[in-house]
C-alpha cells in the first residue's frame, strides 16, 4: 500500500503544476506521512525467543544529516532569552526589540525579560519543518518498499514514461500555438517549453534529471555476464542457446526504448532553453562518465552517454535549435541580474552571519536590502538556491548540510565501486550525478523550491540506494540493508512515540495551513 501511495503521489505531484499550489502540496504531505506511518508500523515486529515487541527501522547514511538539519530548524523557532539572542544573533535581537510596543521598550527591565526566537518571523521556519519531514519519510518510506528488482525497474519506468509525458505535451502546447498549461493559460514566455509546470526552468530540472536516469537505466538493463561464461558458451545445448540469444535480444529491445524515451526528454531539456538547465546537465553527465572511465569493466558504458548526447543534438539541430541559441547569446543579461540578486542576498547573509534569518524568512527579509533597480518588485525567492539558503540558515546551516550530503555521497561511492552486478553499478551512480546537477542548477535557479523536483530528487536518490543494496538470486531478491532493532518497551518505544508525533505534527499544520490558504491565498493558485 505504502509503495503504491509514493507512486501515485509523485505521479500527480508532477502532473499537477508541479506541485506548487496548496492543494497538490498539501496532498503531497498527507500521502506520504499516511505511508510512512503504514511502514513505520510494520516495523513493529514480536521477537518469539525473548518474547518481546521489537521496533525495527533500516539504517541510512542520510538518518544523521536528517536529523541534524531538523534540530537546526526546531532550534531557530525556540524563543530564547535576550543575551543568548544577542550572542547568537545580534541582527535578529534588534529586530525582536524593535517588534515590542513603545510602552513595552520603555519600561526598566522588560526587554531583558522578554524571549524571542531567532528567527522573527516563525511561520515560515515552521513550515520548513513540514516539508523537510515530508521530503525525508519520502525518500525513507520508498527506498523501503523497493525491495526487488522488478519494483526497481517500475519506479523508473513510470520516472521515465511520466518524462516522456512531459516533454512530448509541451511540445504539442508550444508548437501548436495553445499555450496551455493544463486549463491555465500561459501569457508568457510562449517559445519555452514548460510541460505541466509552470515554470519552464524547473520542467528543464526534471527532464534534466530524466535523460541522466535514463542513460544510467540503459546500462542497468545489460545482461550480467555469468562467471566463466565464454568457456560453456560452445558446450551449451541448442535450446539454451535460443534462450540465451532471445533474452539478449529483449534486453537490447528494453535499453533501445529506454534509450529514445532519454532522447525525447533530451530534446525537451534542450527547448525548455534553460541555460543553467543544460549547462548543469552537461556538468553531471560528464561527472557520470568520469566515475564510469575510473572502473575499467564498466569503460564501455561511456558510450551510452555519448551516444544518447548525439542523438539529442542531433534531433534538437534538426528541429531548429534558433531559439535555445538566442538565449544563450543573451547570457550576460540573466547572469547580471541573478548576480544582482545573490549580491544583495549576500547582504542578508552578513547580518545574520552565524545562524541565519529563519529558513522561509527570505521573501519578508529582502526588500530591505534588495537593489534600487529591482523597486516595486516582491521577490519569493533569491535566482540562487546556495546565497539563499545561507541567508536563511547561516554558516551552521550550510555545515549541517553539507557535512550529510557529504556522509551521503562518501558511503554512496564506497558501496558503489565494490559492486559488480552492471544493475546496481549503473543505478548506484546516478545519485550522485543527480546531486551534482541539483547543485550546480541551484546557483542559479530555485528548483527545489518546487515540490515535485523536490520528490523527483529523492525517488532518483531511492532508486539508487536500493539499487546498491539489492543481492540478486535466481529465486528472489535479498536487500542487504542494516537495521537499528530496538526493544519496545524502552528505546523502540521512545522512537516510536517520537516519530509517530512528528508524523501527526506535520501532517497537523499541514492541515492548518490549507485551511489558512483557502481563507486568504498568500501563493499562486491556479
């Protein structure tokens, strides 16, 4: 049930907009905390020797970042004492006095005895959490639930079919002189391609994350070679030789159809004409074939990568690439605003050097440092996902985050080249290019601010780790995931109380902020 949900629920996160407006997203959340308690109480398990329920949760290299960055953002909310803010943060402590009534800051002593959180506005730090939780049990429940190759293999299936999707609709909608998204109308920007998105750069972020899994899913799809295989192949009988020639012509069919679905979304990334889009995808793919050149058995997976890199371009030349190029004439113009941007938003980021403004808080801090040249201009967001974020969160945030990605990405390649099976080293790989793409992306793009990439990424990031930790066997697959297992009734039982409440908060204010929306729309609604 819970592997059904994930499914259904990143199918129309990308469906619907992207997932953008409230009532997608706050679906979003209540699938996936619905599925993750589901899983979570599956884990409840009775152990017959001792006789006792036991609380079983698999291991993950992202658990302790995960929980790190939870902490970090809990802790911008907590009110706190005026010379602890003041220490903390003296920016946030002159705004917290300046926010009391004048009769209040006045009076002898009151200021000092009154608590504030470092964060000044709570609301949007709060709803972080919720997404930050939800984002997580995402790629916590679903790599769960992938527990064989078979379900492997339909994850990516749908990824790839839902691209193919995309791509092909948005180029009927552009071509055809619609100019639809779905039943809304698009007024501009009518020459890009945007699928069911409303921002065109953040549909090149899925098709970008699309044509680099669809290269890694064409390598995974090659037969494994059997031990000593080249030795029987002359004392194999007549028929097992048939067999052995027709299921190497269906793998070759599977990695052909593979092959033109990462086409269809390539020539779709490439008329989306997102400059960083295509730079960044460029960046990552290269980094994927550099990992591929390190390994010598797995050399010759290079040329999927070139192949399918010809083959876009190809198609895209033959289309007519005019208006992608013109956009990259026009660069200079879209690196000096962005530029722009992040210089004012690294403004922010000195003010609030240590721990950040709140992560939210952008949209409410920046019109007091934004540009003379951007007035009358309300900014959600910063055209740079890194300047941002450490404007938000501050140098500790960014450590936090970095040093778990970093954890993450170190045991991802350890586990990666001790594996042999062409499955799980094609599939093993891709999170790390699609990191690399997301990061290199987000110095000049917001992508994952949109929720649906948000879930693209870490489905891919699933795919994956699963696909790492998968033993095959002729009669059934085995993950060779760790587990904590912990008694009920003492530790297992504090676990469980201490997820179950953040699944039920989460999914509480989740809740309460559509209610909020539907009485009073602060975000776009289509």
């Amino acid at each position: 049930a819970a592997y059904i949900i994930y499914q259904i629920i990143l199918l129309l996160c990308i469906l619907m907009f992207g997932a953008v407006h409230t009532y997608m997203y706050t679906l979003m959340s209540l699938g996936v905390l619905t599925a993750a308690t589901l899983l979570l109480l599956k884990g409840i398990r009775k152990d017959y020797q001792s006789n006792e329920y036991r609380l079983r949760l698999p291991r993950n290299s992202l658990h302790v970042g995960f929980v790190a960055l939870l902490t970090f953002l809990v802790f911008q909310t907590l009110p706190m004492p005026d010379p602890v803010l003041t220490l903390l943060s003296p920016e946030a402590a002159v705004v917290a006095r300046k926010s009391l009534p004048t009769a209040e800051t006045l009076a002898d002593g009151l200021v000092n005895s009154t608590w504030f959180s470092l964060a000044p506005y709570v609301y949007p730090v709060r709803m972080s959490i919720v997404r930050l939780v939800v984002y997580g049990f995402f790629f916590f429940g679903l790599f769960q639930t992938l527990q064989s190759r078979r379900r492997i293999n339909v994850a990516v299936s749908l990824l790839l079919a839902m691209g193919c999707f995309e791509a092909l609709y948005a180029l009927m909608e552009t071509y055809s002189g619609s100019h639809h998204v779905l039943w809304y109308r698009m007024d501009y920007a009518k020459e890009r391609l945007k699928g069911t998105y409303i921002n065109g750069n953040h549909f090149a972020g899925f098709m970008a994350m699309g044509v680099i899994l669809a290269a890694a899913f064409a390598g995974a799809l090659a037969p494994m070679k059997r031990p000593n295989q080249g030795n029987t192949e002359k004392k194999q009988r007549p028929a097992s030789r048939i067999a052995s020639f027709l299921e190497g012509q269906e793998s070759l069919f599977k990695r052909i159809l593979v092959g033109f679905a990462g086409v269809v979304m390539g020539i779709g990334l490439i008329f989306s004409a997102s400059r960083g889009a295509i730079i960044s995808w460029a960046g990552a793919m290269f980094l994927m074939g550099v990992l591929f050149v390190v390994r010598k058995a797995y050399r010759q997976k290079g040329i999927i990568f070139i192949g399918l890199f010809v083959l876009i371009c190809a198609y895209a030349i033959e289309i007519g690439v005019d208006y992608p190029l013109e956009r990259f004439m026009q660069i200079e113009s879209g690196i000096e605003s962005r530029s722009r941007y992040a210089a004012k938003t690294m403004d922010l980021f000195e003010d609030f050097k240590a721990v950040g403004a709140g992560v939210g808080n952008f949209p409410y801090a920046f019109p007091k440092y934004q540009s003379a040249k951007d007035k009358k201009k309300f900014y959600r967001y910063a055209h740079n996902d890194w300047a941002q974020y450490l404007a938000e969160a501050g140098i500790a945030g960014l450590g936090l985050l970095l040093v778990g990605l970093g954890v993450y990405v170190f045991k991802t390649l350890s586990l990666w080249k001790q594996r042999k099976d062409p499955f799980a080293v094609s599939l093993g790989v891709v999170p790390v290019a699609v990191i690399a793409y997301m990061a290199i992306h987000s110095y000049s793009e917001f992508n994952l601010h949109t929720p649906a990439n948000a879930l693209i990424l870490a489905a891919i990031m699933a795919i994956g780790y699963s696909a790492l930790h998968l033993e095959r066997h002729h009669r059934r697959d085995r993950m060779s995931y760790t587990y904590y297992d912990l008694p009920l009734k003492y530790r297992g039982g504090v676990a469980l109380v201490a997820i179950l409440g953040l699944i039920g908060w989460s999914g509480w204010w989740s809740i309460r902020h559509f209610v909020a929306e539907a009485y009073c729309n602060t975000v776009p609604n289509s």
